[in-house]
C-alpha cells in the first residue's frame, strides 16, 4: 500500500507485484514533480553507441523529475549505467515483469530496467535548491567577464557592455573567433525560461540592426532543464560559468593637487 511519510516522502511500497509497481510509476514518474527510487533485483540492458547488460543483480534506480536516470550498484559513486535528458519514458509489463524504458533520440540510446524482485519503490518531492550563485554583484560579474571573455568561450572579444538595442541593454556585445556577433546574457544563479526569453528578444534586436550573423549566448552557473531545451530549439546556446577571476580594483587617477 502507498504511505505518505512526511513532506519530502509523498508514496512508497513495498515489495510491489509487478502491476502495483506499474501503477506506482505512472502515477508519479509522469508528474514532473517528483524523484523515484526502485530498489531491488533487476537486470539492466543498454543499446545505443554500444551494447551492454547487467546481470540480474541488486541495483538502485534513480529517475529524477527531468526524467534523467541512474542505474547504482552497492559499491562506487559512478552509476552503472545512466540516461541524461531523456526524451521518453515508457512502461510496459512483460513475461510477469516491470519494464521501464529510458530513451533518448540524439544519439539514439535506450536503458531498459527489468525489475524481477523489487524490494521498495519511493516517490520524493524535493523543494528546488536555491541553487548555486556566483559571489558579487551581476555587474561584477559582468566586469569581470568583460576582462576575460574566454572563460565564456576561447577566442571571444568584448565590444561593448550595456549596448542599448532598443529591447533593453545587452550584458556583453561581442565577435567570436570567426568573426560572427555574439549577444551575452548573464546570470548569476540557475538560468530559467525568462533569461532564454530575455537572450531571445536582445539577439533578434541585433539581428535587425545588422546584416551578419548574430549568435546569442546564456552564460549562468546553471540552467533548468526546460530552459535548456527552449535555447536549443531557438538555436542559442548555453555556457556554464562556475567561477569568476578575482578583480584587481581600478587604480584611482591622481588628483591635480
């Protein structure tokens, strides 16, 4: 039977059938909202650059809210097998089993989850961490990349900081390496689909106010997950920026007296 536990443990069974266990997994895999962890006797198969399987063995499989899973056996930090930025998630039942079916599109890869005994199956509902922020100022952090424009892409070069395109002011105008514009958006925290929208409107003002290519780029400790997904179908682009040069200050011009 499912039990809610506290705040962070909505459901859990324990040692599901196989049906109980497909319930369990639609009704809450498919939310968005929450973490899922199945432990017990599995057998895992992968197909994709490569083929492998894992022997029926005791296994944890993680499925977070982004539908990225993991595969962890009793020993080791690295998972024995995973499954970033899963396109689809499907369950069947087949020859008595719960099969779980983690797939992505590019590069076609699937890891498939056979459970044979699972033990304990539990759903969490995580609160959103704050996320991690870049110390300083966003103007600080703007300075200091405007300085050293290769921590965001090598052969990067600052035109301008704050160019007003009639949308607002653009953190850092740029020209790549191959001479192409850049329009830079920063974030000091976890970027969400509200600095994608803001990059989006900067980078299609610039691009109707000049006749070449114009790139756009998120620069952020982190982005969401559906965030990423929005820069890649409008074709911008994502750079992680973790850590920022300690500036040394302006130094004062003398006075006349």
């Amino acid at each position: 039977m499912s039990l809610v536990q506290s705040r962070v443990l909505r459901a859990q069974l324990h040692q599901p059938s196989p049906s109980d266990l497909l319930e369990f997994l639609r009704a809450h895999l498919y939310s968005g909202e929450c973490l899922v962890q199945i432990a017990g006797e599995c057998e895992i198969t992968y197909v994709g650059r490569a083929a492998s399987m894992a022997e029926a063995g005791d296994y944890l499989v993680v499925v977070k809210c982004d539908g990225s899973l993991q595969v962890h056996g009793p020993r080791g930090v690295k998972p024995v097998n995973w499954q970033p930025r899963t396109d689809e998630l499907a369950l069947s039942l087949e020859d008595g089993r719960a099969l779980l079916r983690a797939e992505r599109t590019s590069p076609a890869e699937m890891v498939q989850v056979a459970f044979l005994e699972p033990a304990l199956v539990q759903a969490l509902e995580l609160r959103h961490a704050s996320g991690f922020v870049l110390s300083g100022s966003e103007a600080q952090m703007q300075a200091a990349l405007a300085r050293n424009p290769e921590l965001i892409e090598p052969g990067l070069s600052v035109l301008e900081r704050e160019l007003l395109v009639g949308v607002g002011g653009v953190d850092l105008y740029a020209r790549d390496a191959q001479g192409r514009f850049v329009v830079v958006e920063l974030k000091r925290g976890k970027a969400t689909h509200e600095a994608v929208h803001q990059l989006e409107r900067y980078v299609t003002a610039v691009r109707a106010q000049v006749a070449a290519p114009v790139r756009g780029i998120l620069a952020a400790p982190a982005v969401t997950a559906p965030a990423r997904t929005q820069l890649e179908r409008l074709g911008l682009e994502f750079r992680e920026v973790t850590a920022l040069p300690v500036l040394e200050e302006e130094p004062l011009q003398p006075g006349l007296f």
